[in-house]
C-alpha cells in the first residue's frame, strides 16, 4: 500500500456536515433522469410522453456513443419530457406505478464473472445503461469501449464538502464492492488502484486488503487526476479510468441481479441544511422530496455533485445515478453592508489573510454563494499556483485559453487540470479559471474526436 502526500489544494472548511446515520427516505411518486446535467451527453429521446416504461427501460441513446444507452430508474408513465433553451433535454420525468416492473439483464454469479470475455462484459454494463460511471481521463468523458486503459482508479471519497462517507455507504456492502471491483478489473484488464483518505482506513477494516493507495492532503486530494498526476511513471498512463466507490456498488449490484439499481445513499447537507444527514434515496428521486422537512426558505442554493465540483439544481429538478449529493448555501445578499470593506470579517471564509478570521483558529464556518465583488484584472498575486494540485500556472494557462493559444496552453499543462475550481475560489480578482479551462478542454476534445 502507497502513501501520496498531496501538499497543494485548499479544505473547506463549512458548517453543516452530515451525521453518519442513514435515514430512509419514502419511495418518492415520480423519479427522473436529467440529461442536462449530463456532461458530454446528446441525448436520442426513444419515448415520449405517456409511454409506459419499467425500471430499466431505454430513455434515450447518447448520440455520440451509439450503444450506450440512459434507462429509466422507474417503472410507471412518462409523464414530462421538459425541455429547456435550444430544445436541451433538461428532465424525463416517470410518474412511478405502484408496482413496478423490471427489465431483466439476467444475474451473472462469481464463476460466470471469471470466464466471460471482457468486451461481453463492457457491453452488458453498456446496455445496462450503467457504462458511463466509468468514466476515462483526462477529459473525464465515458470511458471508450474499444480503449485498453493503462489502470483504472477507484476512489472511496470525495473531499468536495459534502459527500457520503465510506464508512457509511460502504457498511455491510463489502461483498458486492469486492464483486463490483472484479467486474471492473476483468472490464479494464489493467491493474485496478482503490484510493482513500488515510484518516479513513482504520474505519473500513474489511476491506482494507483492496486498498492500494492511502493519501492525506487537502481537497482535491481524492481525486483520480491527482493522484494520476502524482504516480504516474509515463504518458500513457494519462488516459487511465476511474469511478466512485458507489459507482462499483451500483455496477456490482447490476451483474449480480440482473436488474438496474434503483437506490443510492447521498448526503443533503450544507450551512442551509436543517438536518444535515445521510439518506438513502431513489435514483432520480425529486430535490423537493430529498428536501422534504427542509425545504429551503427563499435565498437558499440546492447544489447537486459538491461545492466545487457541483452543478446548481433548481427545486423542480431530480438527482441522477451517481449524484450523491445536495448541498445548500445561502445566495447572500445581492448588496453587501455599506463600508464592508472596511469590517474585520472575523467570520469571512476566505483563502487569503486578508480577514480577521485567518488569525483566529481554524473552525468550520458558513458561506454563501456571493462572490463579494466583480471581475477585476488579474493581480498576480499567485494564489491560483498555490493552490492548483497539479502544479498548473492556472493565470497563464487562462490567458492562453482565452487568446485561443492551443499549444502554448497544453504546454501549460492544460491537460492535468482536473477542474477541482479551487483556482476560480481562491482568485482574489474574481477570475472564473474554471470556466475557460473547461471550456478550453472541451474545445480541445472535440477537435481530437
Ligand atoms: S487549474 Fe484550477 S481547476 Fe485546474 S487543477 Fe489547477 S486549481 Fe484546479
Ligand atoms: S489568483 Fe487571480 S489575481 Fe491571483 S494570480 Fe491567479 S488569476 Fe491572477
């Protein structure tokens, strides 16, 4: 077992963590799939509304992977296919029956697992619709079938406040992630890294033996790119895989019943949370009924995937498989106080040490969504490199990005970004380096394809 010590990235630190018990929630009326949170996905609709469907049913095709398929995490009626600007698809709502029908996929037992051909196996996930929680570095797209990836990388969790904890999804569900982890190694015929926190492992005793890389740092420490960017010995190691350690539960429990899961444990937690907590919910269950006993008062964010890494989620939208969690922020006032600038901001969150707060001792605090300023010219003062895991100068590749300077933004490092967003957090002149990072990726990818 490797140690990687991550020395950059940045911990959060906010109020409203969840407790470790898991609460049930009640099977919500309607479940949906949300394509506009599905990155890279052109969705090909296969139904319309007032089909009816069963759990598992095809949804749609992605139009840029014929073969892979989004299926339905319930069975009853479509009752809404809602669109949004230039005709996007943004949900396909099902209407649940009270008894629900599955498509069936046929179980396959341990023995089966060992002798069926690797790209069977890849296309029995795919038809499954269960392929794209794998997903393939460095652009984080699904991963490609006909790829030989060079290894694949498990992470248990996710420093991105806040998601589910290992030791709570992971209780009594050691069997099917070991099931779920030799799945995956026959898939990617390449050694199989499982990475966690190292102030996690003493919890997870039973699977200890799996885990072949314990790091200790900062976010985003527990990301695949980083620890990637940290052991890699050569290039080609670049394009390896990687899923969450629910991702492989969900896998497992596919290939072992024959039927698409229907059920995840996220958590809804945050400085907006009344109850911050752990639940295990329906796939594509509604925000409104996650949130149901707390529904957030006017002026509250619902962020779905991490403070960070998470995309904002409007209450009349669902959470998809693999989403696994809903944080609240307040927006914060759209006018800050009058002579703000000139309070001690004893309870500021911030990164620089400009605030009362850096001198007091580390504490978890609240923060809204107000970004307390405008775009402002980059100072150069250095914040976005000190942070970046992956030893990027984020300001010069930006400037790059945005002067359409290809080469020189690859040269940069481009590539190794890893879109944690701790750059754009941390810019003290507002700068969103994410944004044209990602967009700069994208640009690139689609130029490559
Ligand atoms: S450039 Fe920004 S988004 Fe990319 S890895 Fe560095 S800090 Fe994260
Ligand atoms: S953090 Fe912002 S202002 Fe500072 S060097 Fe980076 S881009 Fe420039």
């Amino acid at each position: 077992m490797n140690t990687v010590h991550i020395k950059k990235g940045y911990q959060l630190r906010l109020i409203g963590a969840p407790a470790a018990e898991v609460e049930v929630l009640p099977r919500p009326a309607r479940v949906a799939v949300v394509p506009e949170r599905l990155r890279f996905v052109k969705p090909r609709l296969t139904v319309k509304v007032g089909d009816r469907v069963k759990v598992g049913s095809v949804l749609f095709e992605d139009k840029r992977h014929p073969g892979v398929f989004y299926r339905s995490p319930g069975a009853g009626t479509v009752s809404a296919v809602s669109l949004g600007p230039r005709r996007l698809v943004r949900h396909i709502v099902v209407d649940l029956d009270e008894q629900e029908a599955f498509e069936e996929f046929g179980p396959i037992d341990r023995g089966e697992l060992e002798r069926i051909d690797r790209l069977d196996l890849i296309d029995r996930l795919m038809a499954g619709g269960l392929w794209p929680l794998v997903r393939e570095l460095p652009f984080r797209d699904a991963a490609r079938r006909e790829a030989r990836p060079p290894a694949l990388f498990v992470h248990l969790d996710n420093l991105d406040p806040f998601h589910p904890l290992p030791p709570v999804y992971l209780r009594g569900c050691e069997d099917l992630f070991e099931f779920g982890l030799r799945a995956l190694e026959r898939a990617a015929d390449a050694p199989v890294n499982v990475s966690l926190a190292k102030e996690n492992a003493a919890a997870i005793n039973g699977l200890r033996s799996r885990i072949t890389h314990l790091y200790t740092g900062n976010y985003p420490a527990h990301d695949p790119g980083v620890l990637l960017y940290r052991t890699k010995r050569s290039a080609a190691e670049n394009h390896s895989w990687f899923i969450s350690g629910q991702g492989v539960l969900l896998l497992g429990q596919f290939l072992q019943e024959g039927r698409l899961p229907t059920e995840q444990t996220l958590v809804i937690a945050g400085p907006g949370a009344q109850t911050p907590r752990h639940v295990r919910a329906r796939i594509g269950a509604p925000i409104a009924a996650l949130g149901a006993g707390e529904v957030p008062a006017a002026g509250i964010r619902c962020v779905a995937g991490g403070v960070f890494s998470g995309q904002p989620a409007p209450m009349d939208s669902f959470l998809n498989a693999g989403e696994t969690s809903l944080v609240y922020l307040a927006e914060g006032a759209e006018s800050p106080p009058a002579f703000r600038w000139m309070l001690p901001g004893r309870e500021a969150t911030s990164y620089s040490r400009t605030f009362l707060s850096s001198f007091t001792s580390p504490r978890d605090r609240s923060m809204s969504c107000n970004r307390h300023g405008g775009l402002r010219a980059c100072i150069q003062c250095g914040f976005c490199a000190r942070v970046c895991p992956v030893d990027i100068l984020p300001q010069l590749t930006y400037k790059a990005a945005l002067a359409e300077e290809v080469e020189e933004s690859l040269s940069h490092g481009l590539l190794d970004c890893v879109e944690c967003g701790l750059c754009a957090f941390v810019c003290p002149s507002k700068i969103d380096l994410l944004e044209t990072l990602r967009r700069a990726r994208e640009a690139y990818y689609d130029d490559i394809a």
